[in-house]
C-alpha cells in the first residue's frame, strides 16, 4: 500500500469491484493481467471501510497529517495507541502503566476534534491523578485546548464548571452523579475517557450508573486500565456492559454462569476457558506492555496528588502556626529547620511522634486508596518506600485487610530473615509487596522482581531517592523501565520530591524549605 501526499491511499487488488461502494475512490486501471489499481481517500470512514474488506495494515489518517503537539515526541507505541483510538469509538486500551495511555488519548481526542467528531471531552479518572496526570500532560501537549477540573468545595460550582464549555473537563469518579444531569442536559460531551476503568467493574454501583447515565449509544467511550479483570473474570462484566454491552449477557448472574464453576456453597472457580471468554468481552482493545516499549526511558515518575484528611489538615496548620511563634522572628536554623518539616512531613504521611515519642496515628485513607488504584494498575510486583515506621504499620494492616501478600522490612527485621524476605519477592509469586523503611534496604539489595516503586513520602537524602529506584532499575529488570510514583498530600512534600528529582540537597536548601512553607502565616 503506498500513500500519496497524505491524501490517497493506493493500492492493487484482483477484485476491483469489491471497492465500488466507496464513494470517495477511483479505479485507476488495470496494471497487469487481472490486477487493478485502487486510490482511495485517506480518511477514517474510508480507512474503516477497507478494514472490514480485509485489507490488511490500513492505517490511521492521524499518522499522516496530525503534528503531535506539545513538548515530547510520542513514542512509537502511543502513535500506535492513538491511532487505533481514531479507529474505535468504543474501546479498550490495556497498556501497562507508565507506558503513557494518557498522552495518546489527549492526542487522539485532539484529532478528531480537528476533525469536528467531537466537541467535548469528559475525562473520568481518580482524584489523586486529576491534576498530577491529566491536567499535567494536557497542559504539556494539546495547550491550545480549553481544560478545566471540575472539582470544588460545593455542587453549584462543579456544575458552573461543566457549564462553561470546556473542551475536555476532568472530574473523578465519585463527582459525576452530582453533575450528571448538566452534561445530559449539554449534550455535546461526545467523548467519555475512564481512567483506571476498574473503579466501574461493578455494574451494580452508583458510580458505574451515573457514568452508564451520560453515555448515549452514540457517545465514544475508552476505557483505560492496565490490569483487566484483575481479581476474577466476574469483574470484566461491568467495564464490558458499560464500553461493548453487546459482547456480555444482560445480567451479572448469566455472565457469572458463563465464566466461573460453583464447586462448593459458597465457592466459585473461573473456569478453563474464562480467558478467552473476558478476551473477546473486552474488544476491541490494545495492550503494549513496557517490555514491548523499547524507547521508553529508563525511569518513567509520576505524582499523585491527594487530598489531607480534616484532621492531617488541622494539625498541619497548628504545627505551622506553632514553629511561626517558636521563631519569634529571629533566623531559623538549619537544624530548627528540619525539625519542623520533618513533623510537617509525619502529618502529611499519616502519623507523628510526639514529644515523648508517642505516635499519633492520624486518618490517612485517600492515601491508602491511591496505593490501592496504583496497585490495580499493575500486574507487577510493587515496592512501597516509607520513612517512618507507623506509616509501615498502616500500609501493612490496610494492604493485610485488602489481601494483598505483603512483607515488610524494618530496622528490627534480621539480616537472615531479611534474606529469606527478598528471595521469597524475588523468586516467589508472594509476597506482592514490598513495604520498606529506606534506612533498613535502600542499598546494596536487588529487587527487579518489582517494575514499580512507591514513595509513600520523601525520603531525608538525594542518595537514599536514588538507591531506593535502584532496587528495581538495575541489571536484571526484565521490564523496559521502572515507574515511580510520588504520594504527596502538603505543599512541603511536592517542595521535598522536587528537590530530590533535582538532586538538590545542602543546609541552605532546607532553610529554604522552611520559609517557603511559613510563607503564607507570615
């Protein structure tokens, strides 16, 4: 097949007349004995067309005139990604995370609203990565695009932001209900994106409905989650009756009856085929997985931003308010210095130690959930790095309660028993997870049996940030690259990964720390 200017597909067939149907094409003639050459418009309905003639490797006219904008070059597996997006009003996309699903769906949606296919966007993803992700790669790609978050502290508000024309508006799972009403009632939303798309596997929920509610048979729906069906096919049902419908029974009980066996009252077990029966469900759908990205940088980090508790947020300004009359005004030490935003820095993790070294365990659940939606989004094995051991202690008892196979590794763990812990991760299908205290592991200890490395909070050196990643980016990583992701909740901690990202790290630089973070009380 060869293109012309980026205007005409051309091609040879035996079978001329089967292209007849196409209004935007022309046989151009016979070129040998029995073989006609065919021109073709490059354009979606006529790429689409063709597909289903079975002509093979048809590609996507956004290969040919679209610029890819903004300040990275894609890479080969997200022109792939978008491409077979502009193909699919209702798809899948399984790409691993950190392989940048979400650059290819902005590029993708961006195309065919070029294209007067769709006037809006509305992006349904968790509220830990509404800003950190989404916002964030909109505004380093297609910035010519009106965005807009529609989270706020009342209703009316959200619902004004709906309201105000936005091309692509991002709003989390849990807010859509509010807003459902507005975006029937506006009826331009032509594109529905559900990021981390597990969050709808239940078809039963309320969240499942009011996303099933403003979705119309004609409006293009792609679901995004890199780990389908992830804990037994019964989940595949409800992300197939809200994308593909057709290709599920009408109730949850049928499609249980399809995939699992009852082998006693109260258990059930997939059965043999249940793979290839969540397959076809869940079509039609890509997956690049990162071993197949060859061009992917090394480290790929992302940040999740997520909301303090009322109560972290209390004593997070009292302790702000306290070191602020403690100065009285006169020049902070270094050393003052880190001792405040370490106590800024335990509050934001969940805990603190009080003077008399008592922890107090504060309510940190949005923290505890954005490791649950990380851990949904991989099939891998995940390292969590956090400083202060009553964090180890909440991350185990949550991730215990979720059954998720954990160990953890602490100072009070010995060198034998920690041997036995990392060659059990390492060679073993549990433990899942690796909780560490940085000071216990940080150095020396292999770990690429894990492709993900979690920073439940900043970690006190540049050294201690770069020997964490090290565990898993190193020879032996049979994945293309190691995702990072940073948990931050304060202003302190986005300061603190900034610095560590930057390899920052001196006196001065605290000191610095400090009175950025007392800005605002000043």
């Amino acid at each position: 097949m060869q293109i012309v200017e980026n205007k005409l597909l051309l091609f040879r067939t035996r079978h001329p007349e089967r292209y007849t149907l196409i209004p935007k094409s022309r046989n151009m003639g016979e070129v040998a004995p029995g073989i006609h050459e065919i021109a073709v418009k490059w354009g979606l309905d006529e790429v689409r067309v063709l597909r289903n003639l079975g002509v093979k490797n048809v590609p996507s006219p956004i290969q040919g005139t679209y610029k890819w904008p903004g300040r990275f070059k894609p890479f080969e597996h997200q022109i792939a990604t978008a491409s077979f997006l502009t193909m699919h009003n209702r798809a899948y996309v399984f790409n691993e995370a950190g392989t940048g699903k979400s650059l290819a769906c902005l590029w993708a949606a961006d195309y065919l609203m070029t294209k007067g296919l769709v006037r809006r966007c509305l992006i349904v993803c968790p509220l830990s990565i509404m800003e950190a992700a989404w916002m964030k790669d909109l505004m380093q790609s297609i910035i010519h695009r009106k965005a807009a978050i529609a989270h706020a502290a009342s209703m009316e508000k959200r619902r004004d932001i709906v309201a105000e024309g936005h091309e692509f508006v991002i709003i989390n799972y849990d807010g859509v209900e509010g807003v459902a009403k507005e975006i029937i009632a506006d009826g331009t939303f032509d594109l529905v994106i559900c990021d981390e798309a597990n969050f709808v596997k239940n078809a039963n929920t309320r969240r499942w409905k009011a996303i099933n509610a403003v979705c119309n048979p004609d409006t293009r729906i792609w679901a995004l989650t890199g780990t389908p069906a992830p804990q037994s096919p019964v989940d595949a049902f409800g992300l197939a009756k809200l994308v593909t419908p057709g290709t599920v029974p009408k109730f949850i009980t049928a499609w249980k009856d399809k995939t699992m066996m009852k082998v006693s009252q109260f258990k059930w077990i997939a059965k043999g085929d249940a793979p290839q029966t969540v397959h076809r469900a869940l079509q039609p759908a890509i997956r690049f997985t990162k071993a197949m990205c060859l061009d992917l940088p090394p480290v790929l980090t992302s940040t999740r931003k997520i909301a303090m508790t009322a109560q972290q947020d209390k004593y997070y300004r009292m302790m702000k308010i306290r070191a602020v009359m403690s100065a009285g005004g006169e020049t902070v030490t270094a050393v003052n210095a880190a001792t405040v935003i370490n106590k800024l820095l335990q509050i934001s993790a969940g805990a603190v130690y009080s003077d008399g070294q008592e922890t107090v365990v504060f309510d940190c659940k949005p923290r505890l959930h954005a490791l649950d939606e990380i851990l949904d989004d991989t099939d891998k094995k995940v390292i969590v790095f956090a400083p202060y051991r009553s964090s180890i202690d909440t991350i185990v008892e949550h991730l215990v309660h979720t059954h998720v196979t954990c160990r953890a590794i602490t100072g009070d763990v010995t060198p034998t028993k920690r041997g036995e812990i990392f060659n059990d991760f390492q060679s073993k299908p549990d433990p899942r997870v690796l909780v560490i205290q940085p000071q216990a592991a940080a150095h020396g200890v292999t770990l690429t049996a894990a492709d993900t490395v979690v920073f439940w909070g900043p970690v006190t050196s540049v050294e201690t940030y770069i020997q964490c990643i090290a565990r898993a980016d190193r020879i032996g990583q049979k994945g293309a690259s190691v995702t990072v992701v940073h948990l931050q909740s304060s202003d302190i901690e986005a300061r603190m990964f900034k610095q560590l990202e930057s390899r920052v790290e001196d006196h001065e630089a605290i000191v610095k720390l400090y009175n950025e973070e007392m800005k605002e009380l000043k």
